[in-house]
C-alpha cells in the first residue's frame, strides 16, 4: 500500500462490520445504513487500498487473504480514531450488560474482547443473576441490554441460539430406584430450577434438594464434588462430570432459548449489539 494514502473512517468501520457479522444485510442493520450503501463503501475502500477486502457468493461472505491481513490494522485504525474523538466530549459511555448465570460461559471473554475492539472508550458493566432478576433489572432500564434464557410469559427479544440441557453428576454418583433423586440448585427464583423440578415432578419422580447455592459456580462445585446431580446447559456441564439421564432413567428436560433484549437506539449502540450477538453465535458454532 501507498504510505500516502488516507483512508474514511466510516468505510473502515463498513469492512469491520461486514467482516465481523459475515453479512451485508446485517452490517447495514447495525451501522443504520442500507446494503447499497455498505457495497459502495466497501468498494470505495477496496479500490483505494486497492486490495480485493472481502469475497462475496450467494452463500458465504467472509475475508479474503488480504483482507483477513487488514483486520488488525482497521481495528487499530478504527480505535485511534474513535479514541480521538471520544476526546472532544465531556460526556463518558457505559454500556451495562447482564448475563444469565446458567447462560454465562466461556463465551464471555470472547464478547468483551469484540465490545472493547469496537469501542475502546467504552466503560462495560456486567451483571450475572438468574434470568428473571435481569429482566426485571431490564424492565425498569437499569440494563442497557440482557442475554438471559427464554422466560415463558415474553416473546421479544433477539433469539441467539438454543439451549440445550441435561441432568449431570460424577461418575461414581449413587441413586437408587424409589428414593428421592439428589438435587444441588440455586435459589428458588432460578428458572433452571423451576423448569427441573417440574420435569421431575411430571415425572413421578421424587426429589430432595440436598445442596443449595448462591451462585452457579457453587452448584458446579457441589455436583463436581459428588454431592448430587443438577441440570445444565449441555455445554457448561461441569468438568469431571457425565449426563446421567439414561442411567438413572431421568426424564429429558426441555430445551431453551438464549435471548438478547434490549432497546437501544442509537447508532454506536446498535453496533456494540450486533458485535455482541456476532460474537456469542461464533462462539457457540465453534464450540459445537
């Protein structure tokens, strides 16, 4: 590349959203602007570096090899930028987030690496409760945005992916036929819990909680310490532990739906929420 050459900020930002969300269509969601004039841009761009950026067929939009060699660099190039012009305001920005804790996983990492990426000057608060406490943190706009499991009586919301459950235990963990199944849960208001318990009781199968916690990270140690079995999304079972529903002849549990609410508006918020939406769905297909 020329070092002379300038580059537009916005036709950056164009690249970087095209190539985070893998879509024309949702990049010009996020950035309030149309996929005509997403294309335009980016071709404006592509012609300047003049570097094929991004490969595009009916199916598939990702980088190209030069492309994926810019990345870094228009991330760089977008932060300095932004930085410089969160310089000229007095004013901060806060973003709140709130995590289910049975959603919560590996993932988190990965959504506040894209949050930070997409807007250094960002100050990210997070929040992990049960999925009940966050709605109703949400509903009275103490949440800026919430990524909970699907509750029965609300529809909105921007469906993220399904929610896979089991029952899991260790290996050497003993129940016996007729007695009550050993439960470790969280609090009362925990949905897991209710939707556990239920299934259990439709059942005919008895149950005696035996362990509670007050957090999901203390029932993960009450199950990995052999004290009973508990549900968890499939994919943050506890390590050590196994899905023991045909062993003991434990009724399935019903999936789910992990939802993203939120109702902001502006620009720079739709974007950090589509970066966090991208972010959470790559991550889940890569772990899949």
């Amino acid at each position: 590349m020329n070092e002379m050459l300038w580059l537009d900020a916005e036709a950056v930002r164009n690249f970087v959203m095209v190539a985070d969300l893998q879509s024309f269509t949702r990049a010009a969601d996020a950035l309030g602007s149309t996929q005509a004039a997403v294309s335009v841009k980016l071709k404006r761009l592509e012609e300047r570096v003049g570097r094929k950026l991004i490969e595009r067929t009916p199916r598939r939009v990702r980088l190209s090899a030069e492309g994926a060699m810019f990345i870094d660099s228009a991330r760089a190039f977008l932060a300095a930028h932004d930085n410089a012009v969160a310089g000229l305001s007095c004013g901060t920005r806060r973003f709140a987030l709130g995590i289910a804790g049975h959603v919560a996983g590996p993932e988190v990492t990965t959504l506040l690496a894209r949050l930070n990426q997409h807007d250094p000057a960002l100050t990210i608060e997070v929040q992990v409760d049960n999925s009940s406490n966050l709605l109703d943190a949400f509903d009275r706009g103490k949440l800026d945005a919430a990524i909970v499991r699907r509750e029965d009586d609300r529809r909105d919301g921007e469906v993220l992916g399904p929610e896979h459950f089991g029952w899991f235990a260790t290996p050497d963990f003993h129940h016996r036929q007729g007695e009550p199944i050993r439960l470790a849960t969280l609090s009362r208001a925990c949905g897991v819990r209710d939707v556990a318990t239920r299934t259990l009781d439709d059942a005919g199968i008895p149950w005696v909680e035996v362990f509670v916690g007050g957090g999901s990270s203390l029932v993960t140690a009450g199950v990995a310490a052999g004290l009973a079995t508990s549900v968890f999304p499939s994919r943050l079972a506890p390590p050590g532990t196994i899905e023991i529903s045909r062993k003991f002849s434990l009724p399935g549990v019903p999936s789910s739906e992990i939802v993203l609410h939120s109702t902001l508006t502006d620009r720079r918020s739709r974007e950090a929420l589509r970066i966090l939406a991208c972010a959470f769905r790559e991550h889940r297909a890569s772990a899949d």
